[in-house]
C-alpha cells in the first residue's frame, strides 16, 4: 500500500477537481437554459430566423484585475519615454508591477505581466510606434520609443506631426 500522507493528498486534489466538474456542469446546464430563452424571445420577434445560423462569439482573452483598460500601454510608454537610454523586457515588466504593488518574487504574475508587456512591445514595434534594439546571436534585446520621422516641409505645426504624436499615444 502507499504512504498514507500521498493517498490522502491524492484523495483531496480528486475531491477538490470533482467539485469543480460539478460546479461547471451546473453552470453549463444555466447557460443552456438561458439560451432556451434568448431563442424563445428570439422566435417571438423573428419568426423566420435560423437560430443555428447564428455563429457563437469567441470569449474575450483572460482579462487581469491589475490593470485597467490600456492602463498597461500607458505604463509602459511612460516608462519608455522617460527612460535615459533603452531598456530590456525584464526592466520594463518591473516598472508596471513597481506602480501596482505587485511582488517580483511571484513568478507566475511575473511571467504573466511579462507575457504581456512583451506582446505590447512587439505590437508597438510592428506599428513602428516602439524601436526594437539589438537581438542578435548572443544579445540582449531592448526597446524604447521609435525617435519620430518628420517628413520633408513638416513643421511642428503641420499635420504630419500631430499624427505622430497621437501614433505614440494610439499604442
């Protein structure tokens, strides 16, 4: 027989996962009802409608509780545009979870924010709002703000240059 602390340990992970299989299936089988009565309400309105034809809508991402909408974004480019010189991925996750009071010590945040932070700045580099540095075999990458392109006759003035000013603010 095995040790009696691993099968009691075993016995309550199945017992915690069980309740969690019952606690989804009950919620299932609320969903399914009140998709019963959307189709119902539906019928009464669109008598002609084929409701099967109606695609499911894929849910949102997992959302965090540690930033607001585009709170993030506007964390990170503040870091970036205050920052003396470039600055690594692992720099730039400190700062967002330095403002919030998170701990750097939790690796799962950690890697989470990072997760993050680092889809930002490739979506920001790919807009050419943020500048990709370095990357080669054996370096570093680091980021910071792409440094502003004002075409030929483009004042401080002109529209040009309010475009790029708004394209930092738009990541």
């Amino acid at each position: 027989m095995g040790e009696p602390h691993v099968i009691s340990a075993l016995r309550d992970k199945r017992a915690e996962i069980s309740g969690e299989i019952l606690k989804l299936e009950k919620d299932i089988a609320q969903r399914r009802a009140e998709l019963m009565h959307l189709d119902a309400t539906l019928k009464l309105f669109a008598p002609d409608m084929v409701l099967h034809t109606i695609r499911p809508k894929r849910p949102n991402g997992r959302k965090t509780s540690w930033f607001g909408h585009g709170e993030r974004s506007r964390l990170v480019l503040s870091a970036l545009r205050t920052a003396e010189g470039a600055l690594t991925a692992r720099e730039i996750t400190g700062l967002p979870m330095a403002d919030k009071n998170l701990d750097p010590s939790d690796l799962q945040v950690w890697d989470a924010i990072q997760k993050t932070v680092l889809a930002m700045l490739a979506g920001g580099s790919r807009k050419g709002v943020i500048q990709r540095i370095g990357g080669g075999l054996g370096e570093a990458v680091s980021w910071r703000i792409a440094p502003a392109i004002t075409p030929p006759g483009g004042g401080a003035g002109s529209a040009a240059s309010s475009r790029g000013s708004q394209r930092t603010a738009d990541c």
